[in-house]
C-alpha cells in the first residue's frame, strides 16, 4: 500500500478508535456537570483554545501547546469525560481562531490524539488509586497515579502523533521521537505539574480555576523568552561563522552553502527532520573553530608549511569545543570535530574511518569539499559542477562515505551507475 493510503488509514482509525472509546467513557461514567461547574469548564475550554491556537517554538521546528495545562487540570477537577469535553471543544475553538493549513482529518487526527491521551491517563489513574480525581487527601497512590497519568497523557499522545510523522516522512520513528521528546519533556512536564497544581487549587474553589490563566501566561511568556534567547544565540554563531568566512574573499558565504547542499542530502539520504536540523546546524558553523587561527594561516594564498597545516588542522577542535558550550549546537558537536575525518582512515584529527565517523561528519565532508571545488581559490578558478561532481566520484569509498557520496550525485544528476573507475586520490578542503 502507499504511504499516503497508509497514513490516511492510520489517521481514519485512530478517530475512530477515539470516538469509541468517548462513547465507552461516556456509557459507564457520564459525569453531568452541575450549574456551579460550567464556569470552570468554559474557562479551561478557553485556556486549551489559547494554549493550542498559540503554541510556543521551545527549540528550533519543534512546538509545544499550553492547552495541555488545561486538559490536564479539568482531568483531575471533574473527570475523564469533562475532560475529553474541554479538549474537543478547546480543540475546536483554537482551529475557529486560528484554522491554520491543517486538513480536516489532520485536525480531527489531533483532537482524537489528545482525547486519547485522556481517556489512557484517566484509566491509568483509576486503576491505581481509583479515580482520576484530585481530593485534598494527597497520599503515596495518588501522587503515583498523578504521575502515571501524566506519562500515560504525553505517551499517547506523543506516540500516535509520531507514527503519523514516521508514515508521512518515511523517517525513522524510534529515533525521531526520541529526539523530539528530549526537547519537548521538561516542558511538557512543568505544564502538567502546573495543571495538577491549578487543580488542588480549584479542587476547593471553583472559581480560583481563573488563577490559572495567570502561572500559563507566565510559563508561556517565559518560554518564549528562552525560546527567543536561544534563536538569538544561535544567530550569533551563524554570524561568528559568517565572519570566518568573511575573513578570506575567497570563501564567503561557504558556511551558508554548505549547510544549504547539507540540507538537500540529508532529504535525499531520508534522514529525519530532527537528525537534519543537527547535522545542517553543524554544518552552518563547521569551521568555526578557524577564529582561533590566524588571519595570515586562514587567508594565505599559498600552500601552507607543515608548521602552517598542523595548525590549521586544530580549527575542528576548536570548533568542537566552541559549539559544545551551547546547549543548541551541542548535538552537533562531534560532527563539527569529525569534519575533516576520511572513510579510509586517513583523515583528522583522530584518523577515524568508515561508520566510527559521525554521520553527520560524513555528510558535510561531501558538500565541503564540492562547495571548495566550486568556488574560486587564489591559486585556481572554481571547478565546473561536472568536474567537481566527477572528483566526487572519483573518491567515493577512499575519502568519502560511497553511500552518501552516490546520494550528492544522485542529487546533482550525476550518472551514478556505473560510477568511475576509483583510483586513490583526495581532494582538498579548507
Ligand atoms: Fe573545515
């Protein structure tokens, strides 16, 4: 069957799957909210509407919604099926404000997600201390059932959602999902705790649910400091690589094209989105560690002397050490310090050869070395793309990864089969 049919499939039978299990919910506890109830539950539909219509970007690409705060604290105010209520509806009013480029079925696939991932933490609770309920009496059980219930939430509902992005994309789902939730979990997190915490309080006030909005509001404002923070701070990097570049005419901008060559390989090698954005990150700013060279060594036109290269070789060390300082770069950091690495072995700085070098590493070392045979130096003109295409041929399986190598051809139109005669050789990068 086709991807598409097959995520269409997924998308129909999840909804489906969570309409029955609403109406099971709904056959053996109704839970009729009373007239003292209908404030609280318009104001947490409110809070999900806001918090999913407005989500915040936490990490570069990757989003979180407050709204699960709500959710979450109507679960534990009046039960799983108030809950499935405030999520469909919130659901439904963050689309009416902001209907987005979403599907009908992508959106109602969202919804049934998250209704879900109620229904699994509500059951989860119940079964361990009874009920989803948060009473004043807070015991051992109950704390245990509020944590499970929590991971039962996030689990599910992060789980389905990841299959579909893994039938969509094709992309590995273990490893996407990992690498999402490591970013995504403290937040998530601190947004449950926040709705177990705004529950206690409305568990014996009603009304005192309206002191939610204001810790949400916080939370989202400062999330999205940091998130603004950290986009600057990436920023800067970029523009720290920039300045390399800019350093010497002859290499400017090659930070910006090797990350853009970066980008196209890692899709056509079918790497996940979140495996792309480290390994392009990286290679935005592979050769920053060349600040710590001299001008005279990064500019020269001429061959370098021994004494020259040994310290020109030192810029993915430093480079490493440099990225590694900052939490969003970090992953990156072993690609950065393997840029210069060779398949056979003969590379630097550690000599390392074939799979012990970092994918990443593998990747940006074939669109180096084709963005420097490209580009003008002061003791050649830059290649033609056929030329440099045919060197990258030449030295697939000595100085680069053949797999990848015969991706970039692919990429690039190049004949890939049969490939040329190899014979040993190398070319040179900066
Ligand atoms: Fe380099």
């Amino acid at each position: 069957m086709k991807r598409p049919v097959v995520l269409t499939t997924w998308c129909l039978g999840i909804c489906g799957l969570a309409v029955l299990a609403t109406l099971y919910v709904f056959s053996v506890a109704p839970g009729v909210p009373t007239a003292d109830d209908m404030l609280p539950l318009g104001l947490l539909i409110v809070l999900t509407a806001g918090g999913v219509a407005f989500p915040i970007e936490v990490a570069p690409k990757i989003k979180i919604g407050v709204g699960s705060t709500a959710i979450f604290a109507a679960l534990l105010l009046f039960g799983v099926a108030a809950a499935v209520v405030v999520t469909v509806l919130g659901m439904v009013l963050a689309y009416t404000i902001r209907p987005g480029h979403n599907s009908t079925l992508a959106r109602l696939f969202n919804i049934a997600t998250l209704v879900l991932g109620v229904i699994a933490a509500g059951g989860g609770m119940t079964l361990i201390s009874g009920s989803p309920l948060l009473t004043s009496a807070i015991g051992v059980r109950e704390i245990v059932a509020l944590v499970v219930g929590a991971g039962l939430f996030v689990l599910t509902n992060s789980l389905l959602v990841a299959v579909a992005a893994d039938l969509k994309l094709g992309q590995p789902l273990l490893r996407h999902y990992l690498l999402d939730q490591r970013e995504k979990a403290p937040h998530t997190g601190s947004l449950l705790l926040l709705g177990a915490l705004a529950a206690l309080v409305g568990a014996g006030q009603p009304w005192a649910i309206l002191l939610v909005a204001i810790p949400m509001a916080m939370v989202a404002l400062s999330l999205r400091q940091t998130a603004q923070i950290r986009r600057q701070t990436c920023q800067a990097l970029e523009q720290l690589a920039d300045v390399v570049d800019l350093r010497d005419p002859y290499t400017a901008d090659h930070s910006r094209r090797v990350a853009k060559y970066t980008e196209a390989l890692c899709h056509e090698l079918g790497l996940s989105r979140a495996e792309t954005d480290i390994i392009v990150r990286a290679a935005r700013v592979h050769d920053i560690g060349k600040l710590g060279m001299s001008s005279a060594i990064v500019s020269e036109a001429r061959p370098l002397f021994l004494a020259e290269l040994t310290e020109m070789r030192r810029h993915p060390v430093i480079g490493a050490n440099i990225v590694s300082r900052f939490s969003d770069f970090r992953a990156g950091a072993a690609i950065v310090l393997h840029h210069h690495e060779r398949w056979d072995g003969t590379g630097y700085p550690d000599g390392l050869s074939g799979e012990k070098i970092p994918l990443g590493a593998r990747v940006i070392a074939v669109c180096d070395t084709f963005d420097a045979m490209t580009s003008d130096r002061p003791y050649r003109s830059a290649l033609p793309a056929s030329a440099a295409l045919a060197e990258i041929a030449c030295c697939a399986g000595s100085q680069f990864d053949p797999r990848i190598a015969e991706a970039f051809l692919r990429l690039h139109g190049y004949p890939v089969a049969p490939l040329p005669v190899r014979q040993p050789r190398s070319v040179q990068v900066g």
